[in-house]
C-alpha cells in the first residue's frame, strides 16, 4: 500500500521518515527551516513594500510586486526540489542509482551555500564589514549582478542531478529507455 504524503507539506516529513540517508535526514530538516525562513522574509518584505507603494498608481510597481514573488519562489523551489524528489521516489518505489538520496541532499547543500554567497556578493556596500579575509574581499569585489550566478548554477546542480541519477540503477536502464542497455 502506498502512503500517501498529501502535498508538498507532507512530503517533506514523508521524505525525511523513509530516506536511509542520515545526509538527506539532516538536509529535510535544515531545508525545510530554511525554506520557511526564506518564505517569511519574502512575504513580511511583499507586506512592507505594498505598504509603502500603497498610493503610488499601479504600473511599474505592480510588475516588480509580482517579480519579486517570482524570485522569491525561484530562492524557494530549488530547496524543497530534492525533497521532492526523495519522497516521490520512495513513495513510488522508483528504482534510482545507489547514493540518489544523499547525492542530492548534497546538491541541496550547495544550492543553500550558494544563496549565501549570492547574498555576500550582492551586498550593499553600506552593509559590508572591512575585512583581512582575501575570500570575502574577492567576493566583495565581485560586480553585484554576477551574485545572481551562484544561485542559477547551483539550481542547475540540484536538477542535473536528479535527472542524471534517476535512472541510473544497476540493470543499466536509462530514463526514457524502455529496456536495459
């Protein structure tokens, strides 16, 4: 009988229970923090902002309104991504390359580092501290929009690497291939 997990809610604990990997495990609960947070920094910040544009006519600021929830959902996606995956794995049964679970709780490891480095790089300059680390004053360093590049790739990562392990298993099946090769 398949156990059903009921919408993204429930597939993170779903994923989290019926994984084998401690690295996932770990990765479902820091994941799923931080995907909240990152959710309720954007939606207080949608608040703010209409507040502040609420007599100015619509136009422009009603098209940046909607970008900025577009963003917010595209720092979001890649997170909940290799939950999703897992628990739809292992709620389906799928067969998928040894390590599938931790390989991508590793990539959704990445893609939380690089938000941070993306947020590092596109900092105000108001707002960064003086340093001695030759790290950060490379990224500090860096032109603000290539921030945005850290986040992108890492999305890549997580998604390459659910395609090129989903259908890696020991019979050499591929996906979309109806038989072993």
């Amino acid at each position: 009988m398949i156990d059903s997990y009921r919408g993204v809610f429930g597939a993170v604990p779903y994923a989290i229970r019926n994984t084998d990997s401690w690295t996932m495990r770990v990765y479902g609960v820091i994941g799923a923090l931080a995907t909240a947070a990152i959710a309720l920094v954007v939606t207080l910040a949608l608040v703010v902002w209409m507040a502040e544009t609420a007599g100015v006519p619509s136009g422009t600021y009603l098209f940046t309104r909607s970008l900025y929830v577009v963003l917010g959902f595209a720092a979001v996606a890649p997170l909940l991504a290799p939950l999703l995956f897992v628990a739809r794995r292992h709620r389906r049964e799928l067969p998928v390359a040894a390590g599938y679970d931790r390989k991508l709780a590793y990539a959704g490891f990445l893609f939380l580092a690089s938000l941070y480095l993306g947020l590092i790089v596109t900092a105000p300059a108001d707002l960064r501290d003086p340093t001695e680390s030759v790290l950060l004053s490379a990224l500090y360093a860096l032109p603000r929009p290539v921030g945005a590049l850290f986040p992108v790739l890492a999305a890549a990562v997580v998604f390459w690497t659910h395609y090129r392990l989903r259908g890696d298993v020991e019979d050499g099946s591929k996906p979309g291939n109806g038989s072993a090769t």
